[in-house]
C-alpha cells in the first residue's frame, strides 16, 4: 500500500485516477464519520465530503500540503462543514457556531463518536415513542430532575402511577441498550 503523500503526489502531478480512487477509498468512511459528528447529519455529511474530494480533484495541481494528507483532508472537511452549517443555518447563535468548532477540534474516536451518535438517536427514539404521560414522567424526572414526589404533585397523580411509568420508561430503555 503506497503512503498517503505518494498518492497525493501521483494524483496532483500526474492526475492519476487511481491514486485519487485509492485516497477516496482510504478516507471517505472516516471523513464522513468525522463530517457527521459536526454536522449531525448522515446526508449532509456524506455530501459534504463528497464535495471534499469534488474540490480535491478539481484543484489537485494547485493544492500545497505541508502536513499530512490526513490532516489536510480532515482539516477541509471540518471547514467545509462549518460552512456548511452557517450556510443551512443549523446553528443559530454564535454559542452554537463554538460548540459546532469544539466538537470539531476534539480528538476524540470518530468511530466511536458516531455510534456514540447512532445510540443516542435510538435512545431519543424510544423515549418519544412511549405514551404521552410516560413521556412526561420520565422527562420531568431525567431532564428537570424532579423528585417523584414532586412529579406526583405537579401532575395531581400518586407516586405509584409515577413509579409506574418510570419502570416503564426504564424499560424501554433497557430494551434500546440491550441491542447494543
């Protein structure tokens, strides 16, 4: 298998598809992972990365890599994805435009990010999937982080039908891990 740097030469210099076929290859899943954990978006991601090597191929004879053909994609990846995400307007306040900078910058697994992501997608899933009252219950215990005492107050019920619920909820949720 040819170094990254040789087939980014091969590919700028002598505009070899096949080297060009090899780095795609190469990257395309974790550049993807990487644009997903961004972006929070499987088609986006997948476009913009897309657009990526579009961009790649396009300027190959201009393109100046003074690191690693790895960082460099990741890095125009993570531009390309911030951009994204101004354009679409995604995040809406500059805190926001941070967070999206923060998770982008972090040297974190991406791998694991994205079934990070997957799970918790699933988890949301299955929590707005339960009836309306559960629902309610268990977000008012999880989210706001009332007592059951004082959800059964809130919600003029007994403690029972809340402790009810919640099993219930928990339940649900156990199902969701135990496929995991």
């Amino acid at each position: 298998m040819k170094q990254d740097e040789q087939l980014f030469l091969e590919v700028s210099t002598h505009s070899d598809h096949a080297a060009f076929q090899e780095l795609f290859h190469r990257y395309y899943a974790p550049l993807c992972a990487y644009a997903y954990k961004i972006i929070g978006n499987k088609d986006d991601a997948e476009d913009t990365v897309a657009h990526v090597f579009f961009k790649v191929w396009n300027k190959r004879q201009g393109i100046n890599i003074t690191s690693s053909v790895k960082y460099y994609l990741f890095a125009i990846t993570r531009n390309r994805c911030i951009d994204q995400l101004k354009k679409n307007k995604r995040y809406q306040s500059n805190a926001e435009v941070q967070e999206g900078y923060a998770l982008a910058d972090k040297g974190a697994d991406i791998e694991q990010t994205y079934q990070l992501r997957i799970k918790l997608t699933k988890v949301k899933e299955r929590i707005s999937s339960l009836p309306p009252k559960c629902q309610l219950i268990f977000k008012l215990s999880r989210e706001e982080g009332l007592k059951y005492q004082e959800i059964a107050e809130k919600l003029s019920i007994s403690i029972k039908t809340v402790e009810t619920q919640m099993t219930k909820a928990l339940k649900e949720l156990r199902l969701v891990a135990a496929a995991f």
